[in-house]
C-alpha cells in the first residue's frame, strides 16, 4: 500500500447498490486493490500526476475514477489521510 487510508466509508447509494448487486461489491473490491496500488483509474494524465504528487508530500488528497457495472465511482482519501470516501459522483 502506498499510502493511509484512515477509516474507509462509503456513501448510502454506494451501499444500497451493494445490498441490491453482490457483483458490484466484487467490482469494489477490484478498484479499492488498484487504488491502494496507485492505479488511479479513468483519470487524465495530469490529475494522475496530482495524485502521485499527493503520494510524496502527504499534503493533498488523493483521486481516483472507475468505471463499475453501476457506472462511475469515485475513492478519495482526504489530504490528512483520516478517511477514504467510496461514492457515484452525484453523491459529491
């Protein structure tokens, strides 16, 4: 793992679509590991770099977008490393 994810939580649409489809948990899992791992997924080269910058300084937080069966969810661990957020972007 490249970085602290503090408590890890997810927003209520995230666990109500996990409740209703056991393959998108499986689809959760699959980008938490990529994430931890420092594959940020469907980001732009520069916000990728954000990221691997936010990595060294442990100043800034961290972004990552997947594409899921359910549609885009988004990680994000918060510049002090407290928490690590799973949402669906509507839930920002």
């Amino acid at each position: 793992m490249l970085f602290k994810l503090g408590h890890t939580v997810m927003t209520k649409a995230i666990a109500n679509t996990i409740d209703e489809n056991q393959d998108f948990y499986v689809e959760i899992v699959k980008a938490m590991g990529r994430y931890v791992n420092g594959d940020w997924g469907e980001l732009c080269v520069d916000d990728a770099v954000l990221n691997d910058m936010a990595i060294i300084s442990k100043e800034d937080r961290i972004l990552a977008a997947y594409e899921t069966s359910q549609g885009k969810i988004w990680i994000i661990t918060e510049w002090d490393r407290s928490y690590t957020t799973i949402l669906f972007p509507a839930d920002y």
